[in-house]
C-alpha cells in the first residue's frame, strides 16, 4: 500500500472545517498538523479529525519536518504573507482565493514561488464542479460555437459579519465574492478582461457603510477579444443560496445554475413548489472535493498546479479594477494595474 501524504493544514474557521473534513476522509491523506490562532479550537478541532498535532503558530505547520503540502485557508489578509514564507519551505501549497489583496502582494508571492521553484495551486474550486466542467468541455468542442457574451449571477443569503465585511480583511464584496465569477469568465470564454464598469450601492443592509462596504454591485466586462460579459453579486438574496451563469455563443448558449437542492417539484391546486439551495456547502461541496483530490493526487504524482498564481493574479486585478471603477464612478482599464515584474 503507497504511503499516505502527510499534510499540514493553516487556518481552522469555517472553510478551514470544510477543507480539513474532506482531508480527514481520503485514504490517501495524513493530517499530520493544523493550526489556528484560537488554542481551544485548534486542539479540540485536531482531535475531531485525528491530526496528529496542533499549533497556533502557522510557521510550526510550515517547519513540519514530514508535511509535504500544505492548505492555506487562513484569513484573506494573511495570505500573501504565508505564501512567501510557504514557498521557502520546499512544501507544495494549495492557497484560498484571492491570494492576496493588492497587486505588490500577490506579485510578492508569485516571486517568492518562482525563485524557490514552488509547486502552488489556488482555490477556485468551481472549475472543479461538474457542471462548469462540462460547460468548459461543451465550449471547447464548439458545441455552441464561438463564445459572445458571459453573465454571472452570485447572490448571497444574508450579510456577512461586519468584522469580516472591510476590504483590509475581505477584500469587500465586489472582490470577495466576485473573484469567482472573473475567474470562470477568463476560463469560459479563453481571454482576458480589458475593461470593467461598476455600479452598485448599499441597499439592503446600511450597516455595511460604517465597515466602507456594499451589498449589491453589478459589473460589466469587455474583454480583449471584443466580447462582453456581465457580472452580479449580491448578499441579499432572502430566498436562498443563488448562483447562476449563461454563455452564449455565435450557435448556441449554455445555463449553468439551479435553485433546487432537490430533483423535486410538488404540484398542487396552489402551484408549483420546490426547495430552494440554502448555501455554498449544499451547492458546491461535490467542487471543493473534486479540487481538494485533485491537488492531492498532482502532488503525490508530482504535476504542476491546475490553477496557478498567474490566474490568481488576473482574476485578482479584475476585483481591483472592478472595486475602483466603484469607487471613482468610471470605466476602468486593466491596463491601469501594473504587469508582472519581468513579466516578458
């Protein structure tokens, strides 16, 4: 029987819980450490999954003479700088998204990485749904022709804690919670975003002004090849957990999305009436398991990444480029945001 592969895990909240789960239930994986800055929950949350240690310290992760990769599910805002100390360590790193928050940061932790020949993979875990998987497959094989136009739906239940709101933590919600959508629309329609144009508000919860962030924004894409695209999000969405995207094409279109947790529609003399999808676990689960086995199995095998820094970077200056068209109430270029150091 092959040996397991020893990992170490940093950062224990709650997508930290979602990801060490997953990990504690693959045969092939070893949780030999986690960490997380609250001691409690770091030793009660290490003995639920069997870790063999715990630590508050995330460099005793890192130092971990038999971890082989480790998972970074840290805080946004310490991202970047666990990322430049990860990549000295000779370990291969799966990191959250955004990788970090502004553009010398995440250019810090793409250098780090180059000159320690890091193995480095970031989290968008939706490529890894099935759905989005087979829609990449569909456009590839030109099932709908030539992709025009690109829209995405994100819509969250209800607001986020105010300590988590503010762009120095979260990146704020156009960047936070739109990082997903400017991911999949570089990789749904194979080209780069070169303008954006953002309008959004406070208008559902006022409590976000005194934190500076907003609950609702719409972003407009052009891209470099001259198609559009169009990009929502959302954290008032009552009803439930709604995420949807459309491509067209030049001989078809493609609906990605369902409100459905369940495959169930009861008719009465009152109507139609299903459940709704309460949250990101009961959608995406299937997608982080998909990623988190995936990185695995390219480490024990030694590949490259899936999703590299390259497109954490690019997806990274879509949300800034978005976040400042907000901000300044006008169109703004990627072209404004500066290129990778040695970049060509």
């Amino acid at each position: 029987m092959p040996a397991k592969l020893p990992v170490g895990i940093i950062g224990l909240g709650r997508m930290g819980q979602v990801y060490a789960r997953q990990l504690a239930a693959m045969p092939e994986v070893d949780i030999a450490i986690v960490s997380d800055v609250l001691a409690d929950h770091a030793q009660t949350f290490a003995a639920e999954i069997e870790a063999k240690s715990w630590s508050t310290d995330y460099h005793d992760v890192l130092d971990h003479p038999d971890v082989r990769a480790v998972f970074i599910i840290s805080p946004t805002n310490t991202h970047a700088q666990i990322l430049v100390d990860g990549a000295a360590s000779g370990k291969a790193l799966f990191c959250e998204k955004p990788i970090a928050l502004t553009v010398a940061e995440t250019d810090r932790a793409i250098q780090a990485a180059e000159q320690h020949g890091a193995m480095v993979q970031a989290g968008f875990m939706r490529r890894f749904d099935p759905a989005y998987a087979a829609a990449k497959q569909q456009i590839e094989d030109g099932v709908i022709g030539t992709p025009t136009t690109f829209k995405a739906i994100g819509r969250d239940p209800f607001c986020p804690p105010l300590h988590f709101a503010p762009r120095a933590v979260s990146g704020g919600l156009i960047l936070d919670m739109g990082i997903h959508d400017f991911d999949l629309a570089r990789w749904l329609m194979n080209t780069e975003v070169h303008r954006v144009y953002t309008e959004g508000g406070t208008l559902a919860f006022p409590e976000l002004n005194d934190v500076g962030d907003i609950d609702n924004a719409v972003v407009n894409l052009r891209f470099e090849n001259g198609t559009i695209g169009n990009v929502e999000v959302s954290r008032n969405a009552v009803y439930g957990y709604d995420i949807r995207t459309e491509i067209l094409g030049t001989e078809g279109g493609i609906n990605i999305g369902q409100y459905r947790k369940t495959a169930l529609v009861t008719l009465t003399r009152q109507g139609a009436t299903h459940d709704l999808i309460p949250y990101l676990h009961d959608r995406f689960i299937p997608a982080y398991i998909n990623q988190t086995r995936d990185f695995v199995t390219r480490v024990i095998n030694n590949q490259p990444p899936a999703i590299n820094l390259y497109d954490a970077r690019a997806s990274l200056i879509v949300g800034l480029a978005a976040t400042r068209s907000f901000d300044e109430a006008r169109p703004v270029e990627l072209s404004e945001f500066p290129p990778l150091p040695n970049a060509g």
